[in-house]
C-alpha cells in the first residue's frame, strides 16, 4: 500500500501534492518504470543504498528531500 500523489501545478512548475488514497503496488511500479525508464535499475539500486544509510525516522523527516534529489526533471 502506498500514498497516492496527484500532479498539481506550483510556481516551479509540476509536482506532485499528497493526498489520501491508496493506490497499489503495481500502480506505482508502472509509474516508476515510466518515469525512470532505462534508469530505473539504477536509481531504485541508488534508493536502496541511500535507505540502508538512514534510519526510518531519519527517512520519514527528510523523505521529500531524498525524492527532489531522485526525481525526473519534468
């Protein structure tokens, strides 16, 4: 299970606001696999590593932070 996103536009141009709905496993390995393409075997090895380093907690307060350094320039 995972939080879904909705795609919104702010000043920067796209990005993705939280909402409350679930949204399924494959759902977002589709999304990843569009987003990501050819790249995707590295950035999810690249997410694994940078995972490894942090705690949970560490994760959860700097997560959005850890996504702008990972996302697709749109």
């Amino acid at each position: 299970m995972a939080v879904g996103l909705a795609s919104c536009k702010i000043e920067s141009g796209c990005d993705a606001c939280a909402i409350m709905q679930t949204v399924s496993p494959g759902t977002v390995r589709g999304y990843l696999k569009r987003a990501f393409k050819d790249n995707l075997a590295a950035v999810q090895a690249a997410m694994q590593q940078l995972a490894n380093a942090y705690s949970p907690e560490a994760i959860g307060k700097k997560g959005y932070d850890f996504y702008v350094d990972f996302r697709c320039v749109v």
